[in-house]
C-alpha cells in the first residue's frame, strides 16, 4: 500500500535524514538515479578512500522510526491505505498519528489489535476561550500556568482529587456524561459537543472487570501520563472563517485550551 505524508512532513523527513547522516542528502523531487549520483558524491566527498557510508549520528529524529512502522503497517495483509497524521511520532507496533484503511472484501485483511491500541479512547478537546493573547502577557502567563499545574492532576500514578466511590464507577461507565453533570463536573451543553451525546446506549458497566474498574478509581479527574497534555494555544490563522465561527473560533490572537487525555 501507499505511505502518504503531506508536505510539511516530508519536509520534516527530509531534515531528519540531512541530520542523521553527515553529508548524505535526500531529494524527494529526485529520481532514484538522481539520489544515487548525488549520494555517490558525497560519500567519495566524505570518505574518498573507502566507499564506506557515512554513519549514522547518535540523535535521531522522532519522524524517522515512526515513518519504518509505517512501511511495517502499509504491508499488513489487505492494506489499501497508510496515512500519518500531523502529530505523528514513534508508538507501539502501529505510530501514534497512523491511520490505515483496509480493504473489507479482501478474505486476507486483518484487524490489527496494534491500530487499536491499548490507549483506546484517548482524546483531543479544544476548549475557547474570550481572551486574547494581550491579556494573557507577562505575570499573568506565567501564573495561569503555575495554576493549571496546581489544579490539574498529571503524570503516571498521580491520583485524581475528585472523591469517587466504586457506585460512581459504575454509574460513570453506565451513564457518561449525566454523571458528571449531575455533580457539577460539567454544563448541559456539552452534551451537545461529545459523540455520542456523552453516553452510549449500548454502554454495558457490567461488561468491565473489576480490576479495572479499581484501576481506575483513583484516575477520575486525572490528566492522565505519556503524552496527554492541556495546552494554552493561540489563534495563528483562520483558513475557513465559516467552519471555525460555528465552533467559536472567530478571530487572530484568541486564545484556546487544547486538551489531550486518555480514557478518564
């Protein structure tokens, strides 16, 4: 199947590569022949007597080892498409930001339990706000961030500040986001922005062992580890005024809360 990467991200390869090897240079516009004369020159500039080519360097990118897992998926049996997305980096079997489609009709194709992934449910959320970035300067910065560090529980085996009994577990996992209204942890309205309205109908609590149900106790309210974040952005460009004033996004310099968390 095809790699696709868009353009910014095989810019990204291509200055991973020039870092990672001393003088040897990729040109993706290039014929294989081009890259090879090209190639040929340098290593005989690099190391004229030895036809050797030039070793790698010890710091190497986080695009590179993603882009091999890729070309590992892309030859996954009834594979038609390999796609990185813009977060793309290095994960487990599969990259983090690697989406594949495949092909139903073909008897061969897989599902493959590394396109899954053991994070299922993890999550991005973008969070609006009134403010601009002049008002968000100086002291003021450097405080809001103290205080989401202060007020946001993060990082592995760190435990959530929200009391939870093993009753609101279950109703948690039967209910979704009526729980969390119902106890002040979040607005009507935002039932409106959750797939699913914030609770499937199929939801089953009984369907999720108790050992997990006390692993995840104590994580309710958590940020969670790895790479979930909650990150203070701001408004660069607006490519569709259309679609960004629907969701609230209407000007340059606006300033967002982007969060992403796993499955708490």
């Amino acid at each position: 199947a095809d790699v696709i990467v868009n353009q910014p991200l095989e810019e990204l390869l291509v200055a991973e590569l020039k870092e990672s090897y001393c003088s040897c240079e990729f040109h993706p516009s290039a014929g294989k022949h081009d890259n090879q004369n090209k190639y040929e020159e340098d290593k005989d500039a690099v190391a004229p007597s030895s036809h050797k080519r030039p070793p790698p360097k010890k710091k190497m990118g986080g695009f590179i080892p993603a882009l091999k897992q890729m070309a590992n998926v892309a030859a996954l049996p009834g594979i038609v498409r390999c796609l990185a997305m813009p977060d793309v980096h290095s994960g487990y079997g599969f990259c983090i930001g690697n989406v594949a489609a495949f092909d139903m009709d073909d008897e061969e194709a897989v599902i493959s339990p590394g396109g899954v992934g053991f994070d299922i449910n993890c999550g991005v959320r973008l969070l609006r706000t009134n403010l601009s970035e002049e008002d968000i300067t100086g002291d003021t910065r450097e405080a809001l961030a103290q205080s989401l560090f202060d007020h946001i529980p993060v990082g592995v085996g760190t435990e959530g500040v929200i009391p939870i009994t093993e009753g609101d577990v279950e109703d948690i996992l039967q209910r979704g986001i009526d729980w969390a209204i119902e106890n002040g942890y979040a607005w009507k309205e935002d039932k409106e922005h959750c797939e699913e309205n914030g609770c499937m109908d199929t939801a089953d609590k009984d369907c999720v062992s108790n050992k997990a149900k006390k692993r995840g106790l104590n994580q309710i309210g958590t940020l969670g580890g790895g790479n979930h974040y909650a990150e203070v952005q701001v408004v660069e460009e607006i490519y569709d005024e259309a679609a960004a004033k629907c969701m609230g996004v209407d000007r340059v310099g606006q300033v967002c809360i982007m969060i992403h968390t796993g499955s708490r």
